[in-house]
C-alpha cells in the first residue's frame, strides 16, 4: 500500500495534511502521536471508508479504482469500536469476515480461517455467547478476529489493544506480527509506545495532523521529539535483554 500527498478535511477543518506513508508486504507499521494528530482520520483514508484528497494505491490500483466487494478482498479494517445491532453469537460475529470471499474458492478456507483467528484471539470458549453479554475486552479480541479470519493482504488496525489488559494487548500485537510474517501488510494505530517500539518496523509520529518523523522505532522514538510532540517530559532508555526503546513519562 502507497499513500502519497493524503489530506482529509472534516467538518471545515483539515485534520490530515499531506501525509505520504508506505507499508510493505511482511512489515508492521504503526501509527502513533497524541490524540487529535489525525491517526485514525488518516487509518480512515486508507481504508477508503472517508473522502481524501491524494493518492492511495492498493493492489497495484489506485484504492478509488476498487469495487467495495473487491476492496474487502483486499484490505480488512478493524474500528477502534466494535458495534452490532442484533444479538448475533460469538462465532457468527467472526465468520462475517469471510463475507466477501463467498462463492469464490477461498471460500473452501472458511472454517480453517475462523478456527484459526478464534485461536489467536482466544475467543474459542466463548464461541456460541451472545456478543453483547461479553465484556469490552472480550468483544475487542472478537471483532480482531472476525478480521483475521477475513484474510486479507493488508490489515488496518485502530487501536487494538486500548481494552486489553497486558496479556491480550501482547497478544494482538503477536498476532499482527505473524500475519505480517505471512506476508502481510500490517498499519495499527496505538497510544502504547512501547507495544509500538517493540512490535513495529517502522513507526510515524504523527502531530496536528502531519508526519513529523517516520522510520525504525529505534531511530525515530527519541526523548526530544516525543516530549515536543506529547508536549510532556519523555525520557527513552534501552531495554536491557532486547535493546528496544523503552518511553517513560518524566515524573
């Protein structure tokens, strides 16, 4: 996925300007800044759910080219909210996401792909639960796996782990990896700078609405621009087993 000159406007305001972003088959890319600095805004444009000015190509073709049954082949999204109106059961939920390979020979990976996205989200005990009786964190791991089991060559993911508690947060993150590993193109958005340091290959920072530095965690989380930009002290210190950056607020 390419993303060059993106701009979005919201309600007479531009919230995003000129944002030019790139992820690779096999990488993570995260999306991270204060709130209010366009992230989701910007998932948003991506995932051609809202209007934009630029160019977005996905498949080789401009995202504006794509039919909405072909574009779901393509690209999965997950909203930071998950929202049902009807009292569908867990499994029902997850197998939804293989909605837009129906009569088509992927369909023959259904099952495959839904097992295999509850066992990574660890949504199997609770399979055949009404979605709305489960907590906010448990329908947050459901509607992550209704968009594993979508299968797509790109994921577009808006704050995953904001309703997890640290095992789960861990485990989407580990998710996100291996599909990455498989070949996919990964773009979560998080506030947690450390999953983000730890997990991503390369990271944005974004602020009122602009890239403000963009590469290897390692190289662009530095104490300086992260205290400009969260407008807080921020120190960055090394991990001492991985080396990753580790981000602690000044207190």
């Amino acid at each position: 996925m390419r993303a060059t000159g993106i701009s979005v406007e919201l309600g007479g305001r531009r919230v995003v300007s000129e944002v030019d972003l790139h992820v690779d088959p096999g990488e993570v890319v995260a999306l991270v800044g204060p709130n209010g600095a366009g992230k989701s805004t910007l998932l948003a444009a991506l995932a051609g759910d809202i209007g934009y000015s630029g160019e977005i190509i996905i498949g080789d073709r401009p995202l504006r080219d794509h039919k909405a049954a072909e574009l779901a082949r393509l690209r999965s999204v997950l909203p930071q909210k998950a929202t049902l109106s009807f009292p569908f059961e867990v499994g029902e939920v997850i197998r939804m996401g293989r909605a837009p390979w129906a009569g088509r020979p992927e369909a023959a990976d259904d099952e495959a792909a839904v097992a295999e996205a509850m066992k990574w989200t660890e949504t199997t005990a609770f399979e055949n639960r009404p979605f709305p009786a489960l907590s906010g964190g448990e329908q947050a791991r459901v509607a992550l796996a209704r968009v594993l089991a979508q299968r797509t060559p790109v994921l577009l993911l808006d704050e995953p782990t904001a309703a997890l508690d640290l095992r789960h947060q861990e485990l989407v993150m580990t998710s996100a990896r291996s599909r990455a590993s498989d070949g996919a193109a990964v773009v979560v958005v998080l506030h947690d700078l450390g999953l983000a340091a730890a997990y991503a290959d390369r990271a944005y920072v974004l602020a009122d609405g602009r890239v403000r530095s963009c590469g290897p965690p390692a190289e662009v989380f530095t104490g300086a621009l992260l205290s400009e930009v969260y407008q807080h002290r921020v120190e960055v210190i090394e991990h001492p087993r991985t080396g990753a950056p580790m981000i602690v607020p000044y207190r």
